[in-house]
C-alpha cells in the first residue's frame, strides 16, 4: 500500500517536471554551455559527438534489447556523406548534416531489413559484417579516397548566419544538435512507441501475442538509431574538417559499445557519461605510451564480469528509489 | 580452349587456387566458430586474434627457439588450446547464466587486448615465415602451375575439417558432446563432467584457429591485425552457413573462397564484399542458414 | 547384480531435505527411505515436490540442505557428475532422448558406472521395440518407444537405484502394459526404483510402498497392501 502511495507520488513529480532527472538534465545542460570557458572546445566536441553517437547505440541495446554491432557504418558512413557534399558540391553545412542523416537513416532501413530476421547473436553477426561491408567500400569507393579520407572539409557558414569557423559558434551549434538528439531520444524512449520496445525486450514472443508486429518496431527503432548515428557523425566530420576511414572500421562500432556499457545500456545518461570517459580516457592515453586497444579491452572485460549495469545504471540501482529508471 | 569467358587459364585457375586456400582458412575458423557456439552459446569473436596468436607463436618459436614449422605445428594449436583454457575456466565461465550477448563483448575485449598487445609489441608490419624446406617449390599441373606449400595448406585444412567432423559426428566422445549441446544438464545426470567438457571445446575450438595461424604464416606474413578482418568474413560464412551443422560449416567455408577468388577474376572490385553480399541474399530467402535450423 | 533377497539395508535415505531454484523455495523438509530391492512411488498433485525431490537427489538444484544418502554416502555437497556415478541412474519425465545422436548412441551414451548392468542383448529382449532399430535417429521414435529408451540407456549402465519420472505419461494402456512387464521385470533383476507416478492404479501394480507429498514434504506412507483400506484418504490428497 505505502509502495503504491509512493509510486503514484514519484509519478506525480514527473508529470510536473520536478524529477531528479529533469534538474539533472539541467544542470548538465549549463555546465555544457559554460565548458567551452574551462576546456579545449575541440575536445568537448568530439565528447558530444560520441555522447550522441552512443545514446542513438543506446536506443537499440538498451531499450529494444537489439545489439547492433555494425553502428560505425552509420557513423562513418554519414561522415563520408557530409564531407563530401560539403566540400565538393558545396552544400550548406545544415544541408550537408541533413544529407549524412538521411543517407545514414536509409542504410539503416537497408541494415534493419536484413538483420531484422535474426535475434540476439546473430543479429549482432549480422550487422557486423554488413557494417564490415560498408568499411570496404569506403576503401574502394573514389569519392571517400581510401586510406587518405576527404580531408580538409569546410566548416561554412551554417543558415548563412553562423560562421562555424569560429570555435564557440561551432562548439554552440554542435551542443544543439546534441541537446535535440537527446531530446528527440528521450521522447522516443518515453512514448508508447517507446514502451512497446521495452516489451519487445522483455518478452517478444508475449508482444507478438498482444498483436504488436514486432519487426516493424524494431525496423522503425533502427532506422531512428541509424539517422542519429549518422547525424552524431556529420556532425564530426564537420567538427574535424575530416572523413576517414577509422570511423568505419569495427573497431569504432566496438568502442560505442564500450562508451554504453561503461557508462550503463538502458539509462539514459549513461551513453553520455561512457562517452566522455572514454574520449577523455583515449586523450589521456594518447600522450602515453601505453597502447589504447589494450586499456580498452580490459576495461571492456572488467566491465563485462564485474560491472554489467555501467556507472549510471549501478548509480541507480543502489538510489532508494528504484521507479526512477 | 586458351580461354575461357575471354580470362587466361591460368589466371582462372590461379585466383581459384587461392581462393580455395582462403576457403580452407574460413573452413577451419568457420569450424571452431561452430563447435564452440554449440557447446557454450558464445559468439567467439577472440579468434581472428586467437589466429594470429597461432601465427605468431610459430614465429616466436622459430625466432627465439630455433623450432621450425613441424614443431610449430604441433606446439603453436596447443599453445592456444591452453591459453583458451585459461580464458574459459577464468572469465568466460562466469557469464552462462547471463545473456549471451555478454560472451561476445568479452571475447571482444580479449581481441582488442591480444591485438593491442602484439602490435605493441612488434609493430604493424608483418614478420615473414620461411616455407618449410619440404614444401618448397612447385607442381607443373600442366594447366597451372601449383606451389607446394599451398596445395599442402589446402590438403591439411582439409584433413583436419574432416578429421574433426567425424570425431564429432562418429565417435563416442562427438557423441557426449553432441548430447551436452543439446542437453548438458542431463548429460551431467549420466555422470560426465560437462564443465570439464566445456573448457575443453572451447580448448580445442581456439587450438584450431591457431594451427590456422600456423598454416597461414607463411603464405600471409606473421601480422597483429592479420585476424582482424579475416574473422569478420567468417562470421559471414557462418551466417550464411549456419551455426547447425559441423559439415555446413566446412561446406560453406571452401565454397565461398571459390567465389571470392571467380569475384577476382571477373569483377575484382567486388571480391571484398562477395560474401557479405551472399550473406544479406542468402538471410532474405533462408534466414536460418543454408544449413542451418531455426533456435 | 543387487542382492534382491536382501531388503532390510536402506539403499537411499533422505532427511529434512529443503530444495530451492533460484528463490522459489520448492522443498520443505523431505524425509523418507528406501530399502534395497524396493519398488517406491513418490505420489502427489503437480507441483508437490516429485520431481524436485528426484533432481534434488542428482543434484540438479539451486541450493539443497538436510541429507541425502546413498548406501551411506552423503551426496549433499558432491560434485554433480559424480553422483551417478555412485550407481544412481535417472529417467527424467521429458525422457531426454537426444534428438542429434542415433537410437544406439542414446542408449550406450550413459558411460557404465558399475558391474553388472544389462548387456544390449539382455536389453533387446526386455524392450523388443528398440532391436533393430539402432540407427535410426533417437527421437523419430514413438513417445513409448522414447520411454523404453531412456530407461534401457540407464540399465546399461550397472546403476542400482533407479530414478523413473512418470514413466506412463501421456502412453496408450498398450504401451503402460509394456513399460509395467519392463519394471516388474527390473524389480526381480533386484534393482530398487524410485518411482514418480500420477496414474496410481499402474503404481499399486508394482510398487512396494507408496509415499504422498504435499507442498514439498511427505505427509503420508501407505505401504502397498494396505493401499486398498486406505483409498479414501488417498483420494483426498490427490484430490481425484
């Protein structure tokens, strides 16, 4: 009976915007505007774009049980795009985004049809090597220049307004696109459309007997994840003035899944905190001599055997209050 | 005939060679890949690395220890036999009970920490392996000319595929770990140490990566990311395959490296993609595997 | 071969045995005993704790505490494969027939763990179904046929105790006629059985005694010649 009181009450704040959540969306969304003054803008980019790259991961793994192995096709992929459409056709930087995000949206429609027809391990197989697909052809393809990448792309001027040459425009515009990716992604998760992912992660064959046609969500889920993805990567290509075949490789599609689990599947922070870490972490290394793929595996194995709910999601599990999932 | 569909023969027939060299590769990872699925429901994806670790201990062998091929081929498999054992009874035993999906981002780890290590350690250009002095030079088939040691790389795979398929399905041990794949609580009920059984599949499984590795070393030369991409294309063999039959697997694995080296002589810009390409074709019409059956 | 003449020595005693999976808590204070020789059937609604008391013995269970003793040795705390080992063999109620292994590979797949067990032509002619018939694949065969095995498998094996989760289950009378000759035929070769049975009727014709649980304990022992004066309280706790 209290645990119902409760409940309802927890349910309450929510609907009137006062949860912990929300004030913590806040407070990290001012401590995003402030940061530029404290850290190099350039690093706080690139945090940004795998925050976004990861929480878009995240919304396949973590609320539709889906583990995408292949997401560094979306991410490279859109990069591609957007270099090249900015830098040799002339496009418009918000156009050249829009591009990368479509281009990423319809190779995940390509993905998704394919993959959708095996679960679990296989589908996870299955990604990966469409994504490794993707990774050859930016090798081969004239337009991506192999082992060189599209370098030099322009920044431009985005709406015909904001130079994004200068870093705190481009560092403001980059914030935006986070703030309404995560937004976007936080409606989703928070829909109907959302809580039917969840069911179809706990339990397909019962959504499938409540009559939901399960595939078609999982697609639509996909797809989202893929257009965000691959706008988290022409955001990058933008942020760096570079297109390059790292962001392809498996290696990459492996590391966002890293950022997820360290920082938590199925939270909505964690993506971002696992993200930040792990850019800053691979920074930090990046002036040792210590070998980045080996600190990263093990974490990933310690992750794996000791630590499976990541830092936000033992965050949570140890609050009192456990309705605030 | 001096052509056919306007190619050289012997240029045919050379890209076929290699390709069933490749196929041979995907044949026995493919294989280990299978076997280790089956008995533990872990996706491997260590052993690309665990391929490379092969390689390399052959070449440590015969750079620090003076131990040729021969001896290579015996202690290089067993080498990463043990070092599978170590990984299974350590880490990969504690995460059955958890999705299976935690098995595959562990063994994703391990590769990076492998890979990561040996590059580290020796760079990323490859170390070349002399072919052994009894498989030197060359057989004049008349219609193509065939390198010894690469028709002995053909044979050997092929061997140990067929060695391997009829341990499992024809012997009373294949037998113990047929049922323990299907049932390994009541396999453990008839009084056989299923654990024990599992550290040794996953042993083994990984023991036939390695010898890969030994074979490989000296037609590819002895590199860190040597199995980096190499595994990726087995996952697609195995998907097209499926996971359910041992001789699907070996079936699949020669056949595409056929394919991919037709890919080369005909449109050798799509030779990359040839197998992901049969994957996506082949999971529209039968998502289960060619071999496969629907879990 | 088992001493059959011998049925004073209790071949398997369970005491205060408590079994858990997981967190459901589904034995609460099992106790009974089995004399060599003997033909016992566990009887009890579903859910009572039959079946759990069989995987409790072969230590396919979470968590167990109290005693299970076989011929003296403790089996709590063993290592599971090691228990059948010991001679104990066990027919679970799904039957277990491997569908990937051959008729033959199923029945000489159990490793012989003692002396004395039947030999394939001793089996053959106490299960005519399954001669000739070695290559088939194991679960092509008929549900009974399917039974017939999983308990011809463990005959090989030289166990003494032998474990039959409802043997009958979903069989036509034909077949129960069959598998009921088998078990009689067994009980004079000196095995002792442990039996999980729901259809009693075939349970009176074989077995000596008959314990009744009742969430996850015994509540009753009716020794089998006075099954007859006791058929109304039997029939209420089996509620028929």
């Amino acid at each position: 009976m209290t645990m119902q009181t409760r409940d309802t009450l927890h349910e309450g704040i929510v609907m009137y915007g006062g949860s912990p959540k929300i004030l913590l969306a806040g407070a990290g969304l001012l401590l995003a505007v402030l940061a530029p003054y404290a850290l190099y803008p350039v690093f706080l980019m690139k945090v940004l774009c795998f925050a976004l790259f990861a929480c878009a991961f995240n919304l396949l793994i973590g609320f539709a049980g889906l583990l995408s192995f292949g997401h560094a096709a979306f991410f490279g992929g859109a990069a591609y795009i957007a270099a090249h459409v900015v830098k040799v056709w002339g496009w418009a930087p918000e156009f050249g985004l829009i591009a990368a995000t479509a281009v990423a949206g319809l190779m995940g429609l390509v993905f998704g049809l394919i993959a959708i027809r095996r679960q679990g391990i296989y589908f996870a197989m299955i990604t990966l090597a469409l994504s490794q697909m993707v990774f050859f052809l930016a090798l081969q393809l004239p337009f991506t220049h192999g082992e060189d990448g599209i370098q030099g792309v322009p920044r431009g001027t985005l709406f015909g307004l904001f130079d994004l040459g200068q870093p705190l425009t481009m560092y403001y515009t980059v914030l935006a696109i986070f703030v309404a990716g995560f937004a976007l992604i936080w409606r989703t998760v928070h829909s109907p459309f959302g809580q039917v992912l969840k069911a179809i992660r706990e339990n397909e064959p019962r959504a499938v007997s409540l009559g939901y046609r399960t595939d078609r969500y999982k697609l639509v889920a996909f797809v989202l994840s893929a257009s965000l993805a691959g706008l988290a990567g022409g955001t990058k290509a933008l942020v760096f003035q570079l297109a390059s075949l790292t962001d392809v490789t498996w290696q990459m599609s492996g590391e966002v899944v890293l950022m997820t689990l360290l920082g938590g599947m199925g939270t909505l922070f964690g993506p971002v905190v696992g993200a930040g870490l792990v850019v800053t972490l691979e920074s930090y290394l990046a002036s040792t001599s210590l070998p980045v793929p080996v600190v990263i595996g093990c974490i990933f194995v310690v992750c794996v055997l000791l630590f499976r709910r990541g830092i936000v999601g033992e965050l949570l599990h140890r609050l009192p209050g456990k309705g605030n999932r | 005939m001096s052509h056919l569909f306007g190619i050289p023969p012997q240029a045919l027939f050379g890209q076929l060679l290699l390709g069933l060299i490749n196929g041979s590769f995907y044949a026995l990872l493919s294989l280990g890949l299978a076997v280790i699925f089956g008995m533990l429901n872990v996706v491997n994806m260590a052993h690309g690395a665990l391929y490379m670790v092969g390689a390399f201990v052959a070449w440590l062998l015969l750079t620090y220890l003076g131990v040729g091929y021969w001896g290579a081929l015996v202690l290089a498999p067993l080498a990463v036999g043990a070092v599978g054992l170590v990984l299974e009874r350590t880490m990969l035993r504690r995460l059955y009970k958890v999705d299976h999906l935690y098995g595959l981002l562990l063994t994703f780890g391990l590769a990076l920490i492998f890979e990561g290590a040996f590059r580290h350690q020796y760079g990323v250009s490859g170390q070349p392996y002399p072919i052994p002095e009894l498989l030197k030079g060359g057989i004049n088939l008349g219609f193509m000319y065939l390198p010894t040691y690469r028709g002995w790389v053909v044979a050997a795979s092929l061997l140990v595929c067929l060695g391997t398929w009829f341990a499992i399905e024809r012997t009373k041990l294949g037998a113990y770990l047929r049922a323990a794949t299907e049932n390994p609580t009541l396999v453990q009920a008839f009084g056989i140490n299923v654990p024990v059984m599992v550290s040794l599949t996953y042993g083994f499984g990984v023991a036939l990566a390695g010898l890969a590795g030994v074979l490989a070393a000296p037609i590819y030369q002895v590199s860190p990311l040597m199995g980096s991409n190499l595994i990726i294309v087995v996952f697609a063999v195995v998907v097209i395959g499926g996971m359910g039959s041992i001789l699907g697997a070996i079936v699949t694995g020669l056949g595409l490296g056929l394919l991919e080296g037709l890919a080369k002589v005909f449109y050798p810009e799509a030779s990359n993609i040839v197998v992901f390409v049969i994957m996506a074709v082949v999971l529209m019409v039968k998502p289960a595997g060619l071999f496969g059956r629907e879990r | 071969m088992p001493d059959g003449m011998n049925t004073k020595t209790a071949m398997l005693e369970i005491a205060d045995l408590y079994g858990f999976y997981g967190e459901s808590h589904v034995l609460h204070g099992v106790s009974l005993e089995v004399r060599q020789g003997e033909v016992v059937t566990l009887l009890g609604r579903n859910g009572a704790g039959k079946t759990s008391t069989m995987r409790a013995i072969m230590g396919i269970m979470g968590k167990r505490t109290g005693s299970i003793r076989f011929q003296g040795t403790e089996l709590i705390g063993m290592a599971q494969h090691r228990i059948p080992r010991l001679g104990i063999g066990y027919v679970p109620e799904e039957r277990g027939i491997f569908s990937s292994l051959s008729v033959d590979e199923n029945l000489t797949l159990p490793p012989v763990v003692k002396e004395g067990g039947m030999t394939v032509p001793q089996i053959h002619e106490l299960f005519p179904n399954l001669r000739g018939r070695g290559s088939t694949q194991g679960t092509r065969l008929s549900g009974g046929e399917q039974q017939m095995l999983a308990i011809a498998r463990i005959l090989r094996t030289g166990a003494t105790l032998i474990l039959l989760d409802e043997p009958t289950e979903g069989l036509a009378p034909v077949i129960i006629e069959q598998i009921g000759v088998a078990v009689r035929a067994l009980k004079q070769r000196g095995f002792t059985i442990v039996l999980v049975e729901q259809n009693f009727r075939f349970a009176a014709t074989i077995a000596d005694r008959h314990y009744v649980m009742e969430e996850g304990h015994v509540v009753d022992m009716i020794p089998n010649d006075q099954l007859h004066a006791n058929m109304d309280k039997l029939h209420t706790y089996l509620g028929v």
